[in-house]
C-alpha cells in the first residue's frame, strides 16, 4: 500500500483494489489500532473511525492537501505511481 505521508502518528495509504474500479477518490488513515477511509472531496468518513485528536488532524490535513489528493488519484487510476505529501508539522 503505498503511503502518502506520515505525521503525528497517523499514516495516509491510498490505493486500488487489484482487479476493482473505485468510483470515489479516497484515503486509508491508520492511527495505532484504528482506521477509517475518507473521501477526498467532499471530505467525508466513509467507513471506519480514529479518535477525535486523530480525526481532525486526518481532516485539516486533507483540507490542505485535497488538490494533490485529487491529482495523486488519477495517477494511480493510470497505472502512474503516486507522489508523496507534505506531512503536517
């Protein structure tokens, strides 16, 4: 699973299914034990949950980063490989 950035405990993953088309742009974020998948625009949690502090943090950093999310997205969909993303500091 190729991951986008790494920051305050939290890992972003995006990635596709092998052998499924994903209709929703979107990102895996693992927080120690737990993990939740967020649509990139809107910004909504699909599946899963973090804690709050983790949750905001996963939300703000999206928010930042929707354009580079968007644009790592179509890469991967052509087979291109993704770039990395700014963490939050």
């Amino acid at each position: 699973m190729p991951e986008l950035a790494r920051f305050f405990g939290l890992i972003v993953r995006m990635f596709l299914e092998s052998g499924t088309r994903h209709h929703l742009p979107h990102i895996h974020v693992y927080f120690q034990d737990a993990a939740a998948v967020y649509g990139i625009e809107p910004i909504v949690l699909l599946s899963g949950s973090l804690p709050r502090r983790a949750q905001r943090l996963a939300e703000a950093w999206i928010e930042l980063h929707q354009d580079e999310l968007s644009s790592n997205w179509r890469r991967m969909e052509v087979g291109e490989p993704i770039q990395k993303i700014a963490p939050l500091r």
